[in-house]
C-alpha cells in the first residue's frame, strides 16, 4: 500500500522487522507523553488564556493512540513480515492494517470535536458581547461525522461516488420534505453571525412576545419569559421578524414615570421632591442622574415625566412600582394634589305635563253642543235683537 514503507525495510528478516517497528512505535508513544506533551503543557501553562490547554489536553489521546498503531499498520506493509505469516497479505490488512487506521481516524474525530466543542463552551462561560452560539458546535459535529465517515469508506476500498450521488438526490428529497426545518437551521447561522443576541439577552419580539434567551438551537430558540413560561420561537420566524435586544449593546435601561400636578403647584418645589424619591430608590442608578421634565399643559394637570435607570431590562417594572408607590405618598405628605377627572351630576323633581284633550273623531255625527260653552243655549242667537235668548 506504501511502498516507502517498505523499502525502508529490505533486507530485514520478519522478526528483525517487528522487533525494530514495535521498538520505534514504542519509543514514539513514549516520546509523544513525556517529552513533546510535557514540553508543551510547560509552554502553554504561562500563556494568559486557557484555550491552548484545552487544545493540549484534548489532543494527549490521539498522539499517543497513532504512535502505537501506526507501527501495527507499519508491520502489515513489510515484505518478510508478509511472506512469513500464514495468512494471506489482504486477511493481514483486513485484520491488522486497516482497522489499525480506522482507530486512528476514529481517535482524531473524536479528539477534533471534542476540542471545538470545548472551545465553544469556555467562550460561553465568559459571556461578552462575542458568545459563540450552540448551533456552530452541532454544525461542526455533524461536519467531523460526515467526514469521518467518507475517511473510514475510503480505508476499506468503499466507492463513495455512488453514495455521493444518492447523497445528493435524497438531500433534494429531504430538503423539500423538510424545508421548514433547513430554514430554521439557516436562519439559526444567520442570526449567529448578524450577533443579533447571545445567551442571556432580553429580546422582545414584534408580536409582543419578550424573554431572556436561554437556549439556541439548531431549529430554535428558547426564551424564559417574566411568567417563567418558556416560549420556543423557530429561528426562521426570528430570521424574520422585528427583534429588539434590550440587553445590548449594554443592561441599563431607562425609565419613565409620568405624572400630573395640579395647576398653581410650585413646579420648583414639585421637582425638588421627586428627584429626592428617585435618589432615595435603590434601584435607580445615580449615573446617568435622574431628571425631571414638563412635557405639558394638560387638560386639568401639569403633566410631568420622571426618567431615570436602572440595571437591566427586567428591572424597570419593579422599579416603577416603587417609584409610583413612594411618589404617592411624598405628594400626599407634601400637600400637592394629583388632579383627577371630576364630574358634577344635578338631581332635581320635574313637573310632568298635563295630557292633551283627544281628538275629535271625524266620522262620528256632529253634536252642535258639544262644542258650545257651559251655560250657553246653542240654539241661542246671541247677536241679533230678538231672537229668543233676548232678555226682556
């Protein structure tokens, strides 16, 4: 498989050649654990990060795992070691050379996934606005298990070019079957590279759905709300939507209180007041220091706004609770009145009016003295001398 391999030992006899391979790949591994790992854990240890000793760390097994199978592999390829054995050349490599290999591949994947995982996770511990999202260690994997598995197919004399090929068709297959899912795996990588939040952030979405960032996946990202509810939303929707980070690019968030006073208070006197409750709540930060500002005349008040800030997003409820709750009873001690809508309703006795005369039917027969006044003869004529109401 190797020719160099094995002319570097001709002339050797089959147990010449083992004594002399197993010698060196023993003196290698040796060679590997004391010396060159020693040398360099000694270096890396007066280094500031830690990054270096993960690396070292991680990568002790393999080194010392390829020194020692590198001479079984190495004893598979000499001539006199071939010739002297029973078995035939290719059981020797099927038993002994390539599954020597595989370990060895096997061993590196594993060390190289370990050491960017390892990696990931430290830079996760030390926050920052620079986290590594958990999607790049899942896309690594799969990308150290892809490999690994073309490495070991090509070791046994496996075509891949068909597997490739089917490989591809069914990528097509299964990216249409699944395309919501292949979304929100890329929507995940996008958002990791725009930095648009990071493990710990409190995001508010343009639905009105708000949480701190808790896990981000592969599919999609977990928030635990203020409720303590988690709430999964797909990363494409995320890739999406409006998101609004009120962790960044720093915790401290501002707040606002407003309030009216009625009109003819003194606005010195008023302001002076509430900048000595919000210097007296714990939660408000002395910097950025505290204002007050007149926003307007309003209808029956002064209409006022306190801002201030406190550390952190999730802060700003609590504190306007307490600010609210301290405002009203230094106002109510000082004598200042906070106006409100007022009503006045008049309550009074109302004559009812008397009910109209019915109306005189048209179709019944007209009685002359119906319509005459009392004490009155109808027939009466009472202009005319003579007539018979005359009075002698």
């Amino acid at each position: 498989m190797i020719p160099s391999l094995a002319a570097l030992f001709e002339g050797f006899t089959a147990v010449e050649a083992t004594i002399a391979v197993l010698l060196v790949s023993l003196v290698a591994a040796l060679g590997m654990e004391f010396v060159v790992l020693r040398v360099a854990r000694r270096y890396v240890s007066a280094t500031d990060t830690g990054y270096d000793d993960i690396v070292i760390a991680s990568l002790r097994a393999p080194l010392v795992v390829t020194a020692a199978l590198a001479g079984v592999f190495v004893l598979t390829q000499v001539p006199a070691v071939r010739a002297s054995v029973l078995v035939e050349p290719q059981l020797l490599d099927a038993v002994f050379g390539r599954p020597s290999l595989s370990v060895i591949v096997l061993v590196w994947a594993y060390a190289a996934n370990a050491v960017v995982n390892r990696v990931v996770a430290a830079v996760n511990a030390e926050g920052g606005r620079f986290d590594f999202a958990p999607v790049f260690s899942n896309v690594w994997t799969l990308a150290v298990l892809v490999g690994s598995v073309g490495t070991l197919l090509w070791l046994w004399g496996i075509e891949i070019t068909p597997l490739l090929g089917a490989a591809g068709v069914a990528g097509i297959a299964v990216g249409f079957a699944a395309k919501d899912t292949v979304a929100n795996f890329f929507g995940g990588i996008a958002l990791y590279f725009d930095d648009t939040y990071k493990i710990g952030d409190y995001i508010v979405l343009d639905d009105g759905t708000a949480g701190t960032v808790i896990k981000v996946g592969v599919r999609s990202t977990t928030l635990l709300t203020r409720d303590e509810v988690l709430v999964t939303v797909p990363n494409a929707a995320l890739n999406a939507s409006k998101v609004t980070n009120e962790s960044a690019p720093q915790r401290r968030r501002r707040v606002r209180v407003p309030i009216g006073v009625a009109y003819g208070t003194d606005v010195d006197e008023f302001e002076a007041l509430a900048m000595e409750v919000l210097a007296a709540e714990p939660l408000v930060l002395d910097s950025p220091k505290p204002r007050a500002r007149f926003r307007s005349f309003g209808d029956s008040a002064l209409q006022y706004e306190l801002l201030c800030w406190v550390n952190g997003p999730t802060r700003r409820r609590r504190a306007q609770h307490e600010l609210n709750r301290a405002l009203y009873v230094a106002l109510g001690d000082a004598g200042i009145e906070i106006p409100y809508p007022k009503r006045d309703v008049t309550v009074g006795t109302a004559t009812a009016p008397s009910p109209a005369p019915p109306a005189p039917d048209p179709d019944s027969p007209h009685d002359p003295g119906a319509d005459a006044e009392p004490g009155v003869d109808p027939d009466a004529d009472a202009g005319g001398p003579g007539s018979r109401g005359e009075t002698p």
